[in-house]
C-alpha cells in the first residue's frame, strides 16, 4: 500500500492532491468536491495544496489546474447546494499503458511538476476504469500516487455500492415530475390530451426510469408504463398496455428510458453520435414513443424530455443523496490519508427501514467497467412496472429535501473563482 506523505529528513512531507470531476455532471457532484475539498483541508500535514483539473481529466494532461486553495471557505460550502461540476467535466477515455504511453507520460509530468501525490477522481463507471489506470502509473512508472475513486452517477449503475451519489436526487425528480405531470393529463383526458410520455436518461440501466414508478402509490395509478432498457421493446404488448390504459383510467402515462431497445438490441432513438467512449449519444425516444401511439391508436399526446433538466435539479434534490455525495468526498480523503490506494469508498446498506448506511472502501478494480443493471425481479412480471422489492430498495433514496438558499425567488447558487495554478512546464499537450 501506498504511504501517505514522503519522508524527507525524518519528517512526513505533505505532497499535493489533484482532484477531476468527470463525466456527465449530477446535481450534487459539488457535494463530493465540498467533502473532498473541506476534508483535505483538515490534513495539512499529509495534504499540502489542493488542485482540481479545469475540465477534469484534460485540466492535468494540459497543466490546467485550479488552485483550490484560493476559493473561499463560504465558496466551498456553497458546493454543497450547488449543481453541475463547479470544475468542469470531461468525458475522456485514457487508453491503456501500451496504447498511448504518451498521455500517460504526460501525466506523470505534470503530477511530478505539482509534486501531486493523491489523485481523487469523480465520475462514474468509466472513470472508474480511468482512476484505476492512473493508480498503476505510479508502479509502471515508478512515481508514488494514491489514486481514489470518488463514485457519481445519475445512471446508479456502479456495483458493490448500494447506490451512486446523483441517482437518488434524478430518481426524486422524475418521481415528482410523474406525479405531477399525470394530475394534469387526468384532467385533460376528457376531452385532450390522453397520453403523456416522459422520457428519462439511463443508457444501459433503468434505474431513473423505475424511479418514475415511485410516483404511483398503488397499483393502477400513473405511470401505467414503464419501458426500461432491460426489458426488450414489444410493440404489440405495449399498444395493448396502452389502450387498456386509456380505455379504463381513461389515460396513459409512459415513462421511458433512452436506452429502451428492440429485441435486436437496436435503440428506439440514437442521435448518430457517439462519445469518447464509443458510447451512442441517445435522446429523442420520448417523441418516438408518442409518434408510435397516435399512429396505432390516434390518441392526443404531450411528451416531455427530462434530459439535463433532471440531472440539474439541485432545488428538489434528495437529502439522503446530498449526504451521500458528501460522505463519499470526505472519505475519499480519509482513505487516500491512510495510505489506502485504487479504492472508491461505497455506500453500503446496513439497513432498509429505517434507512441505515456506511461507507467502507472497495477496489477500483472489482468496479471499473462493470454495469449493474435493475435485476428480473425489480420488474413487474409483464415489464411494464416495478415490484415492491424495487420500491422497496428506491424509496430511502429520495427521502427528505434539502432545499438552496434563494434569493429573489431563485436558488442561490456558487461559482467558484477557478483561480489557474502557474504553469511549470515548458511544454504543452494537445487533447
Ligand atoms: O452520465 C450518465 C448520463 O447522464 C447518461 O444517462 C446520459 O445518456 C449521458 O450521461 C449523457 O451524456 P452527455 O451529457 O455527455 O451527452
């Protein structure tokens, strides 16, 4: 394992941290940072400086670093309550050590140049992937670095953690926005709008979507549908499903996921473009949707996209996710302190009712690149809905609010100086 500080003349050395967000940004991502950033503040006799990277990743590789030193203590709790990544985010693959030895090379430069010692990375499954590689630089290229993941995603699909910081607080969103959203078609139905279609992020999990199921309180109420990438599309069933709907509650609502497929695995909507990672940029499967009920059954419709919208909705955040984001921040900081090296602190379940939980550290390794997916028996037998063990496990995680400040009628949100550090090197990268 990996010590903390480096010795010199009999005394520990403090050495610098570098922290990245990465990825696409959640509602409570500053939270992490917060606890990261208040926490690293705690140790100045492991920590000396704390950077982050301007747009994460790439803010290393180009020797663009925000001095986060300069930020205000009342900025740096202001993260707390406020949206998107403060840093700037990136999604940007690093390819293995023998594919691309330069960009890896170029790390190590800057690092070496900032005497960083402790790299925390937040993001999601990728960037796991992408933390774990840069904690085997340090061996590779024989530069000592603790690397920690610091976990987020709204698409909640990192395994051996009950659940991903940014989930909980989508998932009371859409839960919301359902529930709202079918009072209003209800008393439209009559002479209006029958159907009203939401379309959710979650490219390959249906977690957000079956969060939209937490609207209904019992069974027979909005949503009525629920289509989940893991369920392959079948038509005919859903137009059934549909006209049953209209027929006896007199509407429908649909909560899709933009990773819903075809049998064939095709997606329903694909915009064409990809990511860094290759991943497909969906959205657009809501309309489609729509499209496909009033060409079938002619019904009138309204469809609405969550897209960024639910994943910056800071005002309705979850409370049980804006403590969780924190929590995983601070010990982050703590394991990298204590010498612990390619771990990310996960959430584990100590119990459901009420909702108990502790962070305890896993390996970067056994997380990187896996996807956890909603199990078979988290859907409703006719996979058009969730069970109770899905409410089950769902409901703790958007219990309780903690609202922003607001000022004139609006949230009150932080920007941070993002103060550049002075450049050290004479060469420059291009990404
Ligand atoms: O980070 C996960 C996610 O929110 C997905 O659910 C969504 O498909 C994707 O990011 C969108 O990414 P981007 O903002 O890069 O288009």
């Amino acid at each position: 394992m990996t010590k903390p500080g480096r010795k010199s003349g009999g005394n520990t050395k403090p050495r610098n941290a570098f922290y990245a967000q990465s990825g696409g940004v959640t509602a409570v991502i500053n939270a992490s940072a917060a606890g990261v950033i208040e926490t690293a503040r705690k140790y100045p006799r492991h920590i000396g400086k704390l950077y982050a990277g301007r747009h994460g990743i790439i803010g290393a590789l180009t020797e663009d670093l925000i001095d986060v030193g300069q930020e205000s203590n009342a900025t740096i709790r202001g993260l707390r309550h406020t949206p998107a990544g403060a840093f700037g985010s990136a999604r940007f693959k690093l390819k293995g050590l023998e594919q691309n030895r330069a960009e890896y090379e170029r790390l190590i430069e800057v690092f070496k140049a900032h005497d960083i010692g402790y790299f925390f990375y937040n993001g999601g499954n990728d960037s796991m992937d992408t933390a774990l590689k840069v904690s085997q630089i340090g061996e590779a290229m024989g530069y000592p670095i603790t690397c920690v993941g610091v976990p987020k995603t709204v698409d909640n699909d990192l395994p051996l953690t009950d659940c991903c910081p940014g989930f909980g607080s989508v998932a009371k969103y859409v839960a919301v926005s359902t529930r709202e959203a079918a009072l209003d078609v209800a008393s439209m139905a009559r002479t209006s709008t029958k159907i009203f279609v939401l379309e959710v992020m979650g490219r390959h999990a249906g977690w957000i979507a079956a969060a939209g199921g937490l609207a209904a309180r019992k069974s027979g109420e909005a949503p009525q549908i629920i289509l989940f990438p893991e369920i392959a599309f079948d038509k005919a069933a859903f137009m059934a499903r549909v006209k049953a709907s209209v027929e006896t509650q007199g509407y429908c609502v649909i909560v899709v996921s933009e990773g819903t497929r075809y049998p064939d695995g095709k997606f329903l909507a694909e915009a064409g473009t990809r990511d860094a990672f290759g991943h497909a940029q969906l959205g657009g499967v809501g309309p489609v949707v729509a499209n496909m009920v009033r060409e079938e059954l002619g019904y009138k419709y309204h469809w609405a996209v969550a897209d960024y919208l639910q994943r910056s909705a800071r005002h309705i955040a979850s409370k049980v996710d804006v403590e969780q984001a924190y929590a995983v921040g601070k010990a982050a900081v703590e394991y990298a302190v204590q010498g612990r090296n390619a771990v990310m602190p996960a959430i584990i379940r100590k119990s459901a009712r009420p909702y108990r939980w502790k962070i305890e550290p896993v390996p970067l390794s056994a997380v990187a690149n896996v996807e956890k997916t909603v199990p078979r028996n988290f859907i409703t037998a006719d996979g058009f809905g969730i069970t109770a063990a899905c409410r089950r496990y769902l409901e703790p995680l958007i219990a309780g609010e903690d609202y922003p400040p607001y000022v004139d009628g609006l949230p009150d949100y932080v920007r941070i100086k993002g103060k550049p550090v002075r450049r050290k090197l004479k060469s420059t990268f291009k990404v």
